[in-house]
C-alpha cells in the first residue's frame, strides 16, 4: 500500500506572498513537538520552544512557488514538526540517529517487514502483510523479552511476533536503544514527565487585538526605531515578543522583514535566535550598542504615548 503524501500548507490570503498560521495549525505544531519531545531527559522547556519557533518559521519560509492549496494543513504542519524534532535529535543524540538509520535500513531492505506512515503522518513498522495498518497506543512493546545479543532483523522479527500488532517506529527504536545499550554522552533514552502546567508558547500569547494596535503603531516608526525595538521586542516573561505577531497572524514574516530592514530569507534564519542582543543588533545596523539602546527607549517612549491616545 501506498502511504499517503504529505499535504502542503494551506494559503490563506492576507496579502500578496502571505500566509496566516491559524491557531488549529499551531496547536498542532506544539502538540507534536511536545508529544516527540517529551519523551527525552535532555529536551528542556527551552529546547521545545526553540524547535516549535523552528517549524514555523519552516512553513513561513517557503517560496511562493511551493504554497499551493492544501486539503490538510495541520497534517502539514505536524510533518514539519517532527523533521524539526528529528533534526535536534540528531544534534543531541547521533549515536541513536545513526540507529534509527540503520533500524529503517533493515526494515526497508528486509522483505519480512515493511515501514509506512499512517494517516497522521507517523512512521510505523511491523511484518509486511500488515503494511497500511495502524499501530495501537503506545505501550504495545512493554514487558517484551527480546535477548540483546542477535542479529537487528531476528530481533525485530521477535518484537513483531511478540506485539502482534504494528509497532510505532518511535516507540521501537527506543525499545531498541535501551536493548542494545545505545546511549549518548550518558543521556537515557528514558521517557520523562513534563509539568502539565508548563507555560506554552501559544497560551503564552497576548491579545490578538492588543497586537493589532501594537503593530499598527510599529509600522508608524522611523525605520532605525523600529528594527531596534523588533529585533530585541522582549514579553513580560522575557521571551520573544516579536514572535507573537507572526504567530498571531497580526504580521507576517515578510512584513516585519521588511520593517527592519533584513531581507526576508535572513530574517527567517534569524527568527529562531529572536530576540538578538544590542551588540548584534549595533553591528548588523553599523552603530554603537548605546545607539541602538537608545533608538529602542525612542520607539518605546513613541509607541506610549501613541498607544495611551488611543
């Protein structure tokens, strides 16, 4: 069975080259991310956020010629975000990204088994004659026995006998790691609990109609005040408040692009390292960091008094 291929994006018309994120899209992206994420000790609050403003800044990224009508964008977008998860694993952990490399070797090459996506784009694997089925909720692999000293295909033949079920590529590969001892600078491959009541990037939003006035303002500002105040805009928690207005859909990535001053492909470079200190700021606008601090108390000052007429 063919798996099915993977949506694009879906347009929705804001203005020319333009895309809104709806909030559907970027739960989704979270939810993925977390989900992925979660399971390892090493993946801090910090390192989920970074991943989540990388898979959007991934979608908002893309060329004009690649944003064609999609019929599941959330589907979409979930793609996005476990490539996002599985580039920071790389990074992270390469001894188990060179397992999963070879794990996918085996069940590719192996004709007793097969590897296919489900309709939520998730990688699952089993024999053959069960390809297109989807795996069960996780859990389908604990209390299994399989001995750490054969060969990678007995020992999948073994877990599929004894799951008798399709099996998550995931959930497999860690079952696997923790077989054959695969550890990377003494990180486990341990699933671990992340508070419930940890802030999200999405909850953490402010307004819709708050931004909206704020970035109606924003775009009144001398270019210099502007591109010193968004490059470094900070929340009351400290985290990029620039962010909030792509993710919002109150601006897209182009618009603010184009506020600051920065070519629109290197501001997507730059959105995940958003917001850059003054030093970077000073020497990418050719100005002393007193400048730069100074432009930006400017643009505050500006948008108070503004913003308190209104």
């Amino acid at each position: 069975m063919t798996a099915p291929r993977p949506a694009k994006l879906e347009a929705v018309e804001m203005g020319p080259e333009t895309w809104e994120l709806s909030d559907k899209v970027l739960r989704r992206v979270e939810v993925v991310v977390r989900s992925e994420m979660s399971r390892w000790r090493a993946a801090q609050a910090e390192d989920m956020e970074d991943v989540v403003s990388d898979a959007v800044a991934s979608i908002l990224a893309k060329t004009e010629d690649q944003r064609e009508q999609v019929v599941d964008p959330e589907a979409y977008a979930a793609g996005i975000a476990r490539r996002m998860c599985s580039a920071w694993l790389r990074r992270r952990h390469p001894a188990f990204h060179r397992l999963r490399a070879r794990m996918r070797y085996q069940l590719r090459q192996d004709p007793r088994f097969a590897l296919w996506q489900n309709a939520q784009f998730e990688w699952v694997c089993g024999w053959r004659e069960d390809e297109g089925k989807d795996a069960p909720p996780s859990g389908g692999l604990d209390g299994l026995v399989v001995p750490g000293d054969i060969a990678t295909g007995e020992a999948f033949a073994r877990i599929f006998r004894q799951a008798e079920a399709p099996v998550r590529f995931n959930e497999l590969a860690r079952f696997c790691a923790v077989l054959w001892g695969v550890r990377d600078e003494a990180e486990t491959v341990e699933e671990v609990d992340i508070p419930s009541d940890a802030v999200s990037p999405v909850a953490a939003m402010q307004s819709r109609r708050e931004l909206q006035r704020l970035w109606a303002q924003l775009r009144e500002l001398p270019s210099r005040q502007a591109a010193a105040l968004l490059l470094n805009l900070r929340a009351a928690d400290g985290e990029c408040a620039t962010a909030m207005l792509v993710l919002t859909g109150t601006a897209t990535l182009r618009q603010i692009a184009a506020l600051t001053g920065i070519d629109a492909e290197e501001f997507a470079a730059l959105w995940r390292r958003l917001p850059l200190s003054d030093l970077e700021i000073a020497e990418r606008m050719g100005l002393t960091r007193q400048q730069v601090i100074n432009l930006r108390k400017c643009a505050r000052e500006r948008l108070r008094r503004r913003l308190a007429r209104e």
